[in-house]
C-alpha cells in the first residue's frame, strides 16, 4: 500500500478534480459544509504514484454544545466509507484513509469520531479495530421503488388515512422561497433541540442546499402553517431521507407520516431506484421511529456505526462495553 499518497484538505481552493458520483463524499458537499458556521470539512484524498485519485473521503466536524461536561465540544461523522476508483481495493485505501483521518481529528482535539451509512454491515472491520473504532449495532431501512408504486406497499387502512389527510388540506410541497425556508427550518430547530443524539445543520447549510440539485427541501403546511418537513439527498440513482420533523401538537394529523410519504411518492416519480432512511436508531424490540417507517413497506437491515472517542480510557471502556 505503499503506491499511495494520502493527503487530507480543509479548504475548497486547494481541492484537486474529484468525483462527484457520491454526495456525501463529493466536493459539492463540502463547499456546502465550508460555508456552514461551526462546521468544517475534512476530504481525505488518495493518489497513485501518477497522481491519479484512487479514494476521497468526507469527514464534516460540527461543534455541538452540551447541558453535562464538556459543554462545548468537536464531533465528527461521515457517512459512508467513501468513493473509490473502479479496479483498486476499496477496503485497503480506506484503511488508509481511515488511519490519515483518525490521527488528524486527534490532534485537533475532536471528542469522538463516527461513521454511518456503511455500504455493508462487515465493510472495513479490521481497519477500525486497528484504529480504535468500537462497533454498535444499528438499524437501517430501505424501500424498494423500482419494483412497485410506494402505494402498493401501504395497508388499505392507511392508504384511506393519507388520502383522507390530503382532503382535511394538509400539503407538502418543495421549498421555494425565502419564507419556506424560514419555516422548514423553524419546524425543524423546534423538533431537534432536545434530540441529544441528532445533530442539525445551521441555517445557512440549509439555504445552499436549496440551491443544488442534490438535495430537495419539503415544507408540511395545515391551514398555510408550516407543521412538518423533511430534507432529502438524491445521489447514484438513489434517495436518502435525511431530516424529518413534525410539530407534535397534532397527534391526530399524523404529519410526520404525510411528509414521509410524499417525500416517497416524490422519489419514487423522479425514477429513483430506493428510498434509503438514514437513521431509525438502535435495533431495540420496542423502537416506535422504526416500527413507524417500517409501516411503509421498507426492508430493515442490521448494520454497525463505528465510534472512537479520543479520551483514551472512555473509549477503551466504551470498547469494552461493546465487544462481541
């Protein structure tokens, strides 16, 4: 593995020509994440002896904020494992990658590093051992809308619901304009302020996203209020349901069930191939979120999210906690 050069960038002038198959590892994303206050993006790239782009992976640090010690803190993610040439060894360069990326968030001082969204559950195993990384098992679900109509997969009883939601004048639309986007954001900063775990981008990620053709933005509106919405990527043929939120004081509009369905239907009639949920939490037998997604016909799949904390002891109990 000697034939590789690995280099890491933090700043969009000095980023060389590299794909753009894959979003979330593509410079498209992480000139979105550059202008993003609090955020700053990390491309790890891999040359051959010619100069040739084998390998570039995108890791986005966010500093986050805490009610319990450390207050203020840097956390990395990257989802996926990255994008590789056709014909290198695609685990051996992320190895690579993986190692370049680990030993600069540490000096940078980063509290702990995640990776999500793995193209298969066994994907890189031994060159996370290797660096540290401890595994959780996590849930992810997809939908198939290649095959059959997203109304195909729904029971009859929730079908009637749907369409009896749409009659009461609920509607999801695209954002358009500056005051869809004041409110999209509004619904979604209100669902996700007491969600430790999940992270939502500034405004201003939200705003350029708008202006790709990457990624669409999805406002709920009841009576012209903005009640739900949802944040969607569409990458290699494929959907990703990225952000969903709903007000909860309408229990009985079930608004966040409306938005995910038409994000579907949305997909679903631009010929994408699935619909990829990227988050339905820890495969717990009692998991309402993914029993909830699970009800519009997707296929789950066991996976591993892979972390290291960069205080030493915390991780090696936390490698213990977890060991197989």
């Amino acid at each position: 593995m000697n034939d590789y050069a690995v280099t890491i960038v933090t700043r969009g002038e000095e980023l060389p020509p590299l794909s753009e198959g894959n979003f979330f590892h593509s410079p498209e994303l992480f000139r979105l994440v550059e202008r993003s206050p609090g955020n700053t993006p990390y491309m790890a790239i891999a040359s051959d002896r010619g100069g040739r782009v084998v390998g570039q992976l995108l890791v986005v640090t966010r500093r986050r904020g805490s009610w319990i010690p450390p207050y203020l803190y840097t956390h990395a993610h990257a989802y996926g494992e990255g994008e590789y040439a056709p014909g290198v060894n695609a685990e051996q360069v992320f190895g690579l990658l993986l190692d370049k990326v680990t030993l600069v968030l540490r000096r940078r001082l980063c509290l702990y590093i995640e990776f999500s969204d793995l193209s298969h559950k066994m994907f890189g195993y031994r060159y996370f051992r290797r660096e540290g990384y401890y595994p959780m098992l996590w849930q992810e679900i997809h939908n198939s809308l290649h095959s059959m109509p997203p109304c195909q997969r729904l029971s009859r009883p929730m079908l009637k619901r749907l369409e009896r939601l749409e009659r009461r004048g609920i509607t999801t639309r695209e954002v358009e304009t500056p005051e869809d986007l004041h409110d999209f954001y509004h619904v979604m900063r209100r669902y996700y302020r007491l969600k430790i775990r999940r992270y939502l981008p500034p405004k201003e990620q939200f705003e350029a996203m708008r202006e790709t053709r990457s990624v669409r933005l999805f406002v709920t509106r009841y009576k012209g209020k903005a009640v739900g919405g949802c944040a969607c990527v569409y990458s290699q043929g494929n959907a990703y349901l990225w952000f969903l939120a709903a007000k909860r004081r309408y229990p009985h509009l079930h608004l966040a069930r409306f938005t995910v369905w038409k994000a579907l239907n949305y997909a679903h009639e631009h010929h994408y191939e699935h619909m990829f949920f990227m988050d339905v939490g820890l495969p717990w037998r009692r998991n309402p979120f993914r029993d909830f997604i699970l009800s519009f016909g997707g296929k789950p799949v066991s996976t591993y999210r892979w972390f290291r904390f960069s205080i030493s002891w915390v991780n090696s109990l936390l490698r213990w906690l977890h060991r197989e």
